[in-house]
C-alpha cells in the first residue's frame, strides 16, 4: 500500500471533533428543554388567565341580563327606559353615558357597572378578576349586522324596538376579554283600560238581576291600585273600559255605545219592582260598576265617561305579542279541542297555585300559575274557526296564579275562585270571558278580550258577568310592571367574542 492511500485511511483524531459536535447538539437540546420548561408554564397561566377573563365577562352579561329585565318602563312603553340609556347617574350626556362603543368614533354606551370601579364576582376582591359592563340602544350604523333587527330609530336615548347592546368585558391578570350581546324586551303592548275589548267586536253581557242591591259585588276599575288594593293616586288613571275607534259592523253602532248598553239598561226592576225610581236606581247602580278616567278630560269618571274608545292596543300590535309569547320557550302551551277541552282545577280549602289540568282525553298534569315573585307565561290553545264557541279553558275551585294567561280560539269560562295578578287575555276568532254564576273573581292588571271574527255565528258575548257573581278588574302599574319584568319575558338575540 502506497504511503498516500495510508493517511487517507488514518482515522486518527476523529474522536475529539466528533465528541465536540454532539456535545453541541446535547447542549442545544438542553437549552431547548429548559427554554420550554420555562415558557410552557406562562403559556399555561396565559390561557388560565384568558379563560376566567372570559367567564368574568360571561358573568357581566349575566349580570347585566338581570339588571336589563329589572329595569323600570316609561310610561305606556313597553321598552327599556331612557334612564337605564342614560347610566347610573341617570342624566343623558354626561360622562357615564358616553362610553366608547365598537362603532370607531361613537362614545355613546352608558356604564351599568359603576364608572371607574368595574365589580368583582360576589365574595371576592378585585385581585381575583372584574367585569365592566356597559349598555346602549342599537342605533347606530350596521348595528342590524349585529341584532339582525332594522337599527333603531329612537337615537341614544330612545329605545323604540326593544333591543339593546351589552358589551361585558372581563379582567384578570393582563388577560381582558369581551363579550357583547344583544337582548331584546318583550313587546308587551299597552293596555288602555282594566278591561279592554280591543277586537272586531264588544258584545257585552250583564245579569239582568244586577241591581242597585247588589251592584257593589261587581267593579270595573280603571284607577291604579298596587296588588294589596291600596289606591295609587300617583299614577295615571285609565279607562274603566277601552274600546276600538269605530263601528262594530254587524250592528251598525259604535264600539263604545255597544259595551255602554247593559249597564245604561233604564228597564231592570227589583222583585217585581219597576217603579221609575227603582229603575233609576238600578241603572245608576249599574254604571257605577265602571270607573276609571273620563275619556275626554281624563279626570275621574265614573259610568258610561269612563268607557271610551283608545286606539293603542290593536289587533295588529296584539298578534306580534302573542306570537312572541307562544314562541317564548318560557311559555307553558296547553292544548284544547271542542272534543277534549281543558279542565283547570284549583283547591277546595285554600287558592293553589299549581292545579290540576284535565281534558277527559288522557291523563292529568298540573301546572304552575306562577307567584308575584316568580310570575309565568301560560298559553292555552284551543282551535279556530270551529262554528261555534267552546270553552277551551274551564276553571273550578280556588285558584291563584301571577303574570300572563293567555286563552286563543275558545272561550274562558271562570266557574270558581281565581285571583290574577298580571294579564289574562282571551283572544281569537269566536272567544267569550264569562265569569259564571257563583264564581269569585278578582284580576289586578287588567282583562283583555280580543275577537277577529266580525259575524259571530255561535252568538256569544266577548265579555260576559253573569247573575250572583262577585267579579273585580282594577288597573295596576306594580302588577303590569311586573309582567314587562319578567326574566322570561326578555332574551339574548345575538352573543359574540373577542380579545380585549
């Protein structure tokens, strides 16, 4: 072998270079290692971190849900208050409500929380995480984008469709996250009187044994009282009995002129006594059941002054509510045929509040009527167009329930004990409220009763007081106020995320 060949061959000194290079590589790949062993745990803590800003920012927006549904109505709106646009100071254009928005350059949202100092979860400290939360009416441009509803016409201040905008954002550490909604309020329409005939008919129908003897077991009453019967002089007035505009078609005479016949009657005697001052008596009797405000200078009134026509609850404007009423999944929906009606009954001793429900067509349930601190939406369906009226809801010994009951496409006949706070509407094509011999009734709210179909074959009253009844509807605020409160009556539209 040539001497050339022999040092090509000579591996002499390879070990150290070789040992050199993969001690480099051991040492890069420790480095690695601790590097990651040291960056892992703050990737860790940062997504901890970011996960309870966003469960801080979800408990401002559940936070805020109760807060927007607490909130008081102006007046006869049926939306969320100028007040609540207007922050916590409740005076509009001041720092509180001119918040930044996600709309560049629009500083109009109003703080819930108070400006400055974002709250802490219940029985915690700042250090543990906030939330701020502000609110604002979905005005601005592109906001349909958001709440695909048409934006707002109403401005800052204004709410016109029931919708506003929350947006909660949660800290913790230096993670901040946001989460902005859209919740919508109920559409509860106004209700202009204690009881409002608001349909294509008015047919009315008081006992003819209704005297000046017994005339005080009946009350219409359009003054506000709260639900323990205390007057509320504070507060607006209504009708004791409200009316269409216009002309009941079949008959050819007004709304108001049709409802004003059974209690104007100069013809009912008493035992047999017919006398001019009997009659005069009784008839004076018998208007004095309606009281409310005169329908033209809006003071007290007691008689045919106070039923008056009172264009605000339309037929229009009720069929959006029901619809969101029966769309709510709130709402308990009971089904009633003219061959399985429903049968709803209440205690013997005491008003239950959950009574049986029975139709003769399978087996029994209960339901719950709701309490004035939890009301319910209840929603009995019966079936339109059926040739005549049938008593889709029947009701039978004591019962007591708060917040709305809806009858659609049958009649309500009321047989026992009820006590109502909030609405009870009976609604639909060929509907009755009749409220039965011997049965008790007292409603702090108000009555409804809407008819769509003009000629009623099956010749029932929409408003029905039998003989020997004793029956009560007077307007209440606190009780109306407290539907429009309801947590089921309002509903998150729309929910999106993002950092910061």
């Amino acid at each position: 072998m040539s001497p050339g060949r022999h040092r090509l061959l000579d591996e002499r000194g390879v070990a150290l270079p070789l040992a050199m290079i993969v001690l480099v590589a051991l040492t890069m790949m420790v480095l690695a290692s601790l590097t990651l062993a040291g960056i892992e745990p703050q990737i860790s803590q940062n997504l901890t971190d970011t996960a309870r800003a966003r469960y801080l920012a979800e408990s401002g927006v559940e936070w805020a849900f109760r807060q927007l549904a607490a909130s008081p109505v102006d007046g006869a709106s049926p939306y969320f208050a100028a007040s609540l646009l207007a922050g916590p100071d409740g005076r509009p254009n001041t720092a509180d409500d001119q918040q930044p928005t996600d709309v560049p350059g629009q500083n109009t949202a109003a703080m819930l929380t108070t400006l400055g100092a974002p709250s802490p979860l219940p029985t915690r400290t700042p250090a543990e995480g906030t939330y701020a939360v502000t609110v604002r009416n979905d005005n601005l441009a592109s906001d349909d984008t958001f709440t695909g509803i048409a934006v707002d016409s109403g401005g800052q201040f204004t709410d016109d469709n029931g919708i506003v905008i929350v947006t909660s954002t949660g800290r913790f550490r230096g993670a901040t996250r946001t989460v902005r909604v859209a919740v919508k309020r109920m559409s509860i329409p106004p209700f202009p009187g204690a009881v409002n005939l608001a349909g294509v008919r008015a047919d009315v129908f008081l006992g003819g044994t209704v005297h000046a003897g017994n005339a005080s077991r009946y009350d219409i009453d359009g003054r506000d009282y709260d639900r323990n019967g205390a007057r509320q002089a504070a507060n607006p007035n209504k009708l004791g009995i409200q009316v269409q505009p216009g002309t009941q078609a079949d008959l050819g005479i007004s709304y108001e002129a049709r409802v004003e016949q059974p209690f104007d009657d100069a013809g009912i005697c008493t035992d047999g006594d017919c006398s001019p001052v009997t009659q005069a008596a009784n008839q004076a009797a018998r208007l004095g059941i309606v009281k409310g405000k005169d329908q033209t200078t809006g003071a007290e009134a007691t008689g045919a002054s106070a039923i008056g026509p009172d264009g605000a609850l339309t037929p229009a404007r009720m069929s959006r509510f029901l619809s969101e009423v029966a769309s709510n999944p709130a709402t308990q929906i009971l089904r009633s045929t003219p061959a399985c009606p429903t049968v709803m009954t209440g205690g013997t001793s005491s008003a239950s509040t959950t009574p049986t429900i029975s139709s003769g067509c399978g087996p029994s349930q209960t339901v719950n009527l709701g309490t004035t601190s939890d009301p319910k939406l209840v929603y009995v369906r019966g079936e339109p167009d059926t040739g005549s009226s049938f008593a889709a809801l029947t009701l039978s010994n004591m019962i007591q329930g708060a917040g709305i009951l809806i009858v659609e496409d049958g009649a309500l006949q009321q047989s026992g004990t009820l006590r109502w706070d909030g609405l009870v509407i009976v609604t639909g094509r060929s509907v009755s409220a009749a409220f039965r011999s011997g049965s008790h009734t007292t409603i702090y709210g108000a009555l409804t009763g809407m008819e769509s179909l003009p000629d009623d074959s099956g010749g029932s009253f929409d408003f029905f007081l039998d003989d020997n009844i004793d029956f009560r509807v007077r307007a209440s605020k606190q009780n109306l106020d407290m539907v429009r409160q309801m947590l089921s009556a309002h509903k998150i539209l729309t929910w999106r995320e993002s950092p910061g």
